[in-house]
C-alpha cells in the first residue's frame, strides 16, 4: 500500500454509531489525522441535507453524497450526475407502476431531501436534518437519486430492468434500494475527487459496511471493514476493524499515529 493522503469514511454503521453520533475519541482522532496533513472525506448514500449535522462537526476537505452523485472538494462542487426533471418524474411514475401506488420513495434534489414516509424521518433519527414532504403526484425537479421501499425482490428485479440506465443497490438494514445514474457510484466519485485532488486511488484507506461500499473498498489502497459490517464487504476487505460500537475506527488511526510517531 502507498502512503495514505485520504481517510473516507461511509457514515451510517461505520462513523456513525448506532445512535446516530460520532464519538468524541474518533473526532479527535480525525482531528490529529488533520493536523498531519492527511486529507478526510465522507462516502455516503445520504444526500447532502442530511449530513450538515456531520460535517459540521468533522469538516471533510472531501465530501461524495447520494451514492457518488454528488461531489464536493473544499466546499466547491467538482461533479454532479442528475436526473432531469421529466426523468425523475418518470422514474417516480415506474416505480409506482411496478411496487403499488402507496410505495415509499425518497428523491435527492440539490437543495433537499423529498419523501412521502407514512412516519416522519426525524422521529426514527433526529440527526437526519431537513425532509420536504410531498405525494410525489406532481413532483418536477431535477435530481441526483431515487430510493424505493420494495418488500418484493420479483418487484424489484422488475424495477431495475425498467430503469436499466440506473445503478441499482440494495440497503442491507432493510428493503430500500437506491437508483442513481449509471455513473454514479461511490468508486467513479472517489476517481472524480482524485483527478482534482491530484491523489491516486492507491493512497485511500476507505472504511465501510454495506453493499454500496464493496466497489470502493476494492478500489482503494486499504479497503476496511467494520467489525458489524455484512459478511460480503468483510469477504473483500483487506483488513476487519472493530465494529462502529466499539470505535473501532478511532482505535485504528489512534495506533496508526503512534506508528506514524516511531
């Protein structure tokens, strides 16, 4: 492995706790990774309303959202893929067609997160930051990504057949799956974020726990896995950390410090 210039984190399950906090040990942690000089980023399906509370706190020089639609670098947008409005309203329309009328779907506009949950989002996690309600029957913006709730796998080997220009994932903690352009994935976003970084890929260690997270773990130099990641992210990682209960990612850069300190 190269020497690393890059820390990238996914958030949910892996800088975050389960709670929904980022331990105070892993922030200064990050915050001594810094002060060296080394660079930290997010990698997260979350759109970017929704990890202000986050970013706030750890101030990412990299900052990849909605599935690697959307790309940030100190601040400034270096990449977007998005929908047109008459595609995202087609994709909404399909969506329905296939999974039901009532199905639950979320889109990622640039300024906001939309969903029609029959329960508030804050009320199952109160860092989720902004939500804009809406039925979605007369929805008309341009956007970076779909999610859909769909309890049937027929359904949604169906859907994603439909959408064939779209990358399709499915989330493990339940029965959502994310439709984003073809090209937005986390791995092209970090490709993107290196181009203007003048980074290689080779000196990332990335950290994650999910399926969205298995194209950039073997991207990168260093892929690691949570210790409660799912067993197809620990197959292919080069090394298994303790979990996002346990800190564990505070624990590595803390002992990779004091290497750094010999």
């Amino acid at each position: 492995m190269e020497r690393c210039r890059l820390f990238l984190f996914d958030l949910d399950q892996t800088l975050l706790r389960s709670d929904k906090t980022i331990s105070e040990r892993t922030i200064k942690a990050l915050q001594k990774c810094q002060e060296r000089g080394i660079l930290t980023g997010i990698s997260t399906s979350r759109a970017e309303q929704n990890v202000l509370s986050f970013t706030e706190k750890i101030k990412p020089d990299i900052l990849i959202t909605s599935g690697g639609a959307l790309v940030k670098y100190n601040n400034e947008y270096i990449y977007k893929a998005m929908f047109m409005a008459e595609e995202t309203g087609q994709m909404i329309k399909t969506a329905r067609k296939v999974c039901g009328n009532g199905c639950e779907i979320t889109i990622d506009t640039i300024d906001g997160h939309y969903w029609n949950y029959k329960t508030d989002p804050k009320k199952q996690d109160k860092t989720w930051g902004e939500s804009i309600y809406t039925d979605f029957s007369s929805f008309n913006k341009s956007s970076f990504k779909m999610c859909v709730e769909i309890f049937e796998e027929s359904q949604a080997e169906r859907l994603k057949a439909l959408l064939k220009d779209c990358d399709c994932i499915r989330f493990s903690d339940g029965y959502w799956y994310k439709f984003t352009k073809k090209t937005a994935t986390k791995e092209n976003a970090i490709i993107k974020a290196c181009a203007v970084c003048k980074i290689k890929t080779g000196e990332i260690t990335a950290f994650g726990d999910d399926y969205a997270d298995i194209g950039m773990l073997k991207l990168c130099g260093m892929g690691i896995a949570m210790g409660n990641a799912i067993k197809e992210v620990k197959e292919i990682a080069d090394l298994v950390i303790e979990s996002n209960d346990e800190d564990g990612i505070a624990k590595y850069l803390e002992s990779l410090l004091q290497q750094m300190d010999l």
